[in-house]
C-alpha cells in the first residue's frame, strides 16, 4: 500500500480562558476515521510545489533542513496552509503590503474552488498577489500511520496562530462540524467518551496543553523541532527468509540497531531458544511458552560478561532453564523478577537449584495468576541503584499489569527492561 505523504496544521487563538485550538469532526462517511475530531490537514498534491513561487521568509531549503528532508519541506506547510482553507475556511496568506488578508477579502470566496480542485493554492496566490509566510508556522511532530487501516499517510505536523479577523467554519462536506476548545478541554472530552480523536492528535494535545499562550507555544515549537523519523526501510530475516521491514513493523528499530549497516543480518522474528544480544553485555533469551498473552514466548534477559545478572527467569521450563545455565555457565550473581506471573518468576526456584545467589523482586500479592512459590531474598526500594556487569540498573515501580510490577532502567544504555508494563502492538491487562 502507498504511504502518501499529508501535512495537519494545529490552529491555535489565544482566549480570556486560555489557549484554544481548532478542531474539525470528520463525517461519518469517511473511509478514514469517521467522525473523529481532527486537526485540518489532509494529502500533500502534486502542485504544491508551485506555491514555492509566493513563498516570503523562509524558503524550502530552510524549511527542508529543519525537517530533516533533502527537499520538499515547503510543500507538507503549503498543503497544510492549503487544507487549512479548504477545511477550516481560514487562509494563512498576506497581501502585497504583507498585512495579514481579512475577512472581506476577495481571495476568501474562492475557498470552494479550491476544494474542488478547480484552482491550486498557487494560482489563488498569483491572482491576488499574495505571499505565505512559513515563518508563522512550526513544526510540531512526525506521524506515519501504521499497517491496518485502508489509508495510510506520512504527516507532519505544523502549529499556527490564527489570524485575528477571519472566523472559522466547517466545509460541510469532509468536515460536519467545528469547535475551538482548548487542550485541555478536548482531552476531558475524549475521556469521557463525548469525542472520538486519533492517538497523533491526542498527543499533539497533550503537548498543547503545556502552554498557556500561543507566544510561549511558538517559541518551544521553533526551538525544538521533532527528531527525524526513520524513512527508510531495512532489511531482516524472518523465518529464514529475506524480507524488507517498514519503519512501524515491530522488528524496525531492533533491525536497525543491530544491523546498522543495513545487510539484512537480523531476525525479524522471536525465536525462542536463540539467544541474541541486543546491546553490550545484554542477551535476550526466550522461552519456549508462546500463546495468546505471551507472544511469542517470554523474554528472560542476562547481563554481564563473567558474572552474570538475570532478569526473569521465566516459567519453569527445564530446556529454557537449562539454556540460562549454559550462557551463564552458571555464574549467576543474582536474579531480578519484574513481577511474579507465572510466566515470568517461576523459573528462580529451578535456579536456585544450581546456583547460590540473591533474588530480588517484590513479593506476590493476592491472585490465581501470581506465582506463590517467589520468595525475594531483597525487596528493591524505587530510585536505588543495582549493579551489575553491563552497569547500574535503576529500580522502578510501575503497578498497573501487576501490583508488584517492577521495570529496571540500564542507566548508561538507557535500555528498559518493562517486563509486561509496556507490549507490542497491543495494550497491557490490568490487575
């Protein structure tokens, strides 16, 4: 499926009450997110790049530079100052004198033009002599829309101040309604299930709830662009074969990092036996129990190079037991437990077994689902430091998938071992 890149333009207006943002509820006919409030914004045409000619201030190389693009920057803000009009009714240009255009200006009747393809965002330019400053907008974020939905975009998110004297109105065709509410607002809204809005958008509120005028949230917003998105895929191996991963696909980053050269040397899938190092003095290593809340498998991992640490043993299975031993050598120093599941501590009492060695970890609380047998010879304290070979693991507490949920920081890694506090593709189960 092609992923068709597309700009959003977060319109903001400062208020008595606070700063408030436009937001446009998409029809319930639409192919992608039906009735989902949304920013304006929408693909990014083929003519865009004409607009360049009516640029004022920064041009497209500068542009292009701060969103870490060889070229083309200005065409993702001239789509979103296009949509901007088309959705919203509201048109980001100045006039020859470079004043700001106003209500009553002639180039705003044309808004219906626009939309229906019947002139370009250049010609309206060139017919009423006016000028886009992209200046007056900021780049905010970087969203590519996963696999799954019939579409699938590559956005850039931009945030602008609207101007003083145009007032905003819904298209009545792609858009059924409009609100300009403020972040905070839109958030309250969502959560009580009175408005449906799309994760990017959520995010992008939630950043925008942090300012309380536009002034401040411009200056953050130029001052701190977002990091460059990967663009590029990678090759892998899955299942013995060669494949190419997109940027989403859960094996990405993993892929990239232990193949930084890009020679399709790493497995795009979990394979429980097989350990893997993922970082200096770190190896992954999963068990032979998938299933519909494992996955493929649970993942113990071992840190160290002569003395080792490991972090859930996993479920006591005598081959992945076994296999710990022989990485190990069985050098265990001690054995940290992330929470007591029973697919992720069981395993210490086999350990302990062959080994002499502290285990650290929280006892179990009430539930079937616990394993009652964990005894911790140490109960770690939140924000202290444990050592170990491959450097200090910083103790966390995260209840939520577990009461006695633990995920350890390797601090000079930043590499976190979250246990079942975070999942691939899906949501965690509480209890």
């Amino acid at each position: 499926m092609e992923i068709r890149p597309a700009a959003t333009l977060a319109l903001c207006r400062d208020t008595s009450h606070g700063m408030e943002v436009l937001l446009l509820q998409r029809t319930w006919s639409a192919t992608f997110l039906p009735g989902y409030f949304v920013f304006p914004g929408g693909a990014v045409d083929q003519d865009e790049a004409h607009g360049r000619e009516h640029l004022a201030g920064l041009q497209d190389a500068d542009v292009s530079q701060i969103m870490s693009l060889d070229e083309g920057g200005a065409d993702y803000m001239l789509a979103a100052v296009r949509e901007c009009f088309e959705e919203a009714g509201v048109l980001l240009a100045d006039t020859a004198t470079g004043d700001p255009i106003h209500a009553d200006h002639p180039a705003r009747r044309q808004r219906q033009a626009l939309f229906d393809n019947e002139m370009s965002l250049a010609e309206l330019c060139r017919q009423h002599d006016l000028t886009v400053s992209l200046d007056q907008l900021a780049y905010l974020g970087h969203w590519i829309t996963p696999p799954g939905p019939p579409r699938r975009f590559d956005t850039r998110f931009f945030v602008g101040v609207a101007p003083e004297h145009q007032t905003a109105s819904h298209d009545g065709q792609e858009t059924i309604d409009h609100v300009w509410i403020t972040p905070e607002q839109a958030l309250a809204d969502h959560r009580a299930g009175q408005r449906k809005i799309g994760i990017p958008t959520l995010r992008t509120l939630r950043v925008l709830s942090e300012f309380d005028t536009t002034s401040e949230l411009m200056r953050y917003a130029l001052a701190n662009p977002p990091e460059p998105y990967p663009t590029q895929a990678w090759p892998a191996v899955k299942k013995g074969e060669p494949i190419i991963l997109e940027p989403n696909a859960p094996a990405y980053d993993e892929a990239a990092k232990l193949d930084p050269e890009g020679e399709g040397t790493t497995h795009a899938d979990i394979v429980p036996g097989e350990p893997v190092n993922i970082a200096a003095g770190v190896t992954r290593l999963t068990a032979p129990n998938p299933g519909v809340m494992t996955g493929p498998g649970t993942n113990t991992y071992i840190l160290g190079h002569e003395r080792f640490t490991v972090i859930d043993p996993g479920p006591a299975d005598d081959a992945h037991i076994q296999k710990i031993l022989e990485l190990t050598g069985g050098n265990i120093e001690q054995i940290l437990v992330t929470h007591t599941h029973i697919d992720h501590s069981p395993a210490v009492r086999a350990l302990k077994d062959h080994v002499d060695c502290p285990v650290l970890g929280w006892p179990a609380p009430e539930g079937i689902e616990h394993d009652r047998t964990f005894e911790p010879d140490e109960e770690p304290v939140p924000g202290s430091l444990i050592g170990t070979e491959a450097g200090d693991l910083k103790v966390l507490h995260t209840p939520g998938h577990a009461a006695n949920h633990l995920c350890y920081l390797l601090v000079d890694q930043g590499l976190l071992f979250s246990g079942d506090h975070i999942m691939q593709g899906t949501t965690v189960i509480i209890n």
